[in-house]
C-alpha cells in the first residue's frame, strides 16, 4: 500500500520508540516506502470438513515474515499423506480426523506475529543476546516441529 508523506512522519516518529537506531536511520533512508498490511486472526477449531481438508496457508494463519507457510505446508501433506497411508480411503473420514488430530495443536500455536502467551512481545531496543538468537529462523517455536505420525 503506498504511503503519505503523513503517514511516512508517522512511522518515523513511532519507530524511534522501539528501534534501535541503525534500524531507524535504515528506515529513514528508504526512499518509497510502504505498508504491508497484515491482517493478525485466530485460528480455525477444525481442518476438515465432510472430505474437504485444509493444508498450507489455508490451515494457517502465519506470517509471512518468518518462512513457515512453505514448512507448515510441506509438514501438512506429509502428515495428510501418512494418514491417509494408515487408514486408506475406505476410511477417510478416520484418516482426516487423524490428521486434524496431529496438525491441530501446532496450527493452534502459531499465529500471525507468533503471540505466545508466556512472553513478552519482542522489543529490539531491550533485547538480550540470548532474545536475538531465538529470532534465528532455525529457533523459531514449531519451526523445526517433525509431528509424531512422521516419526
């Protein structure tokens, strides 16, 4: 979404209160720049219905910002797969209950902008050594997670 030169005051002014400032400077220096508007929702309670199934950015509300709608992607038709293989068709409605079993406690975790309720937002002006390394993507909750069925 392009920006006013209203809005691009704005930003300035409210980044610099949670920034570092290299980050600030950074931002400032950008000659166009632009909101990418992201819309943050909960979670469905179910994955399929009747023999329709949800997999990837259908079953997930994830941001973009972090790579895991390509992970949870793959992870969901790998455990749809495994379900399917261990039930058969003649048993799809066991199959997807299973599936929806194994993928819906980790689909229940992950939100847009990783809320986790046992933290604290992430602040870049206040952050420890130890709080930047867990940003690495490879330590990112669930980013990494080989659900039990695949096991």
């Amino acid at each position: 979404m392009k920006v006013s030169d209203k809005m691009i005051k704005a930003m300035h002014n409210e980044v610099e209160k949670f920034c570092v400032p290299e980050l600030c400077r950074l931002m400032k220096e950008t000659k166009d720049p632009f909101v990418n508007v992201i819309y943050d929702c909960e979670p469905l309670e179910k994955k399929f219905w009747n023999n329709v199934v949800l997999v990837g950015d259908a079953a997930h509300s994830t941001t973009p910002h972090c790579a895991r709608s390509t992970n949870m992607s793959v992870l969901d038709a790998a455990v749809l797969g495994k379900c399917l293989e261990n039930w058969g068709l003649e048993n799809l409605h066991l199959a997807l209950s299973d599936y929806q079993s194994a993928r819906l406690p980790v689909m229940a975790k992950i939100k847009q902008g990783l809320v986790l309720h046992d933290r604290e937002p992430f602040n870049l002006k206040n952050s420890s050594p130890e709080d930047c390394h867990e940003l690495q993507q490879r330590n990112v909750p669930f980013f990494a997670d080989v659900p039990l069925v695949l096991r």
